[in-house]
C-alpha cells in the first residue's frame, strides 16, 4: 500500500534575500518592559477621551521601530485602531499632533 502521509501545509512566513539570494538574518527584538509599562499607565494622547492607552508605536516594530519614549505613544484601542484604519498621517492632521517630525 503506498504511504498516504498528508503533506505539511506551506509556511505563510517570508524570508527577506539579498542581492545573492542568500536568507538574511532577521533582528530579534529587544523590548523595553518599563517604557511600555509606563505608556501603559498614562491616559489616551487624544485630548477628552477617557480609555485606558495602549502603547503604540509610530515607526513599526516591524520596521525597525524601537520601545522608546520618542517612538512609543499612548494610545487607547479605539484611537489605536482608527491610527491604523485612516493612516498616521490623517490621524496626526486629524488630532493635531506632531509626532511625525
């Protein structure tokens, strides 16, 4: 009987080449426990609102965004959401904030 052992699935994960086509090494990220558990207990950046904030990070983590106190601002998930939603520069204009200089 021939051997019917279901294939893995295929990874979604990407692997970023360089010019040689060799896999380069992805950074491990270092995060700063105490500044976001301090962003944690500030209140919403958006003036009037009254959740509780999450940190959120204006240069993605992704993209190389670091746990500082000049990339890590506090956002509740309403506003965290609608930053992502509408794009930071919409919301910045929107609110009036200059985190983007």
């Amino acid at each position: 009987m021939p051997d019917v052992t279901p294939l893995p699935k295929p990874t979604r994960k990407r692997t970023r080449l360089d010019m040689s086509g060799l896999a380069l090494a992805k950074k491990a990220r270092v995060k700063n426990r105490a500044v976001l558990e301090e962003i944690k207990q500030q209140p919403c950046s958006i003036p009037g609102c009254p959740h509780p904030a999450d940190p959120s990070h204006i240069k993605t983590v992704g993209a190389g965004g670091a746990d500082t106190g000049d990339n890590v601002k506090p956002l509740c998930r309403l506003h965290h959401t609608e930053w992502h939603t509408i794009g930071r520069i919409t919301f910045c204009r929107k609110y009036g904030l200059d985190w983007l200089k």
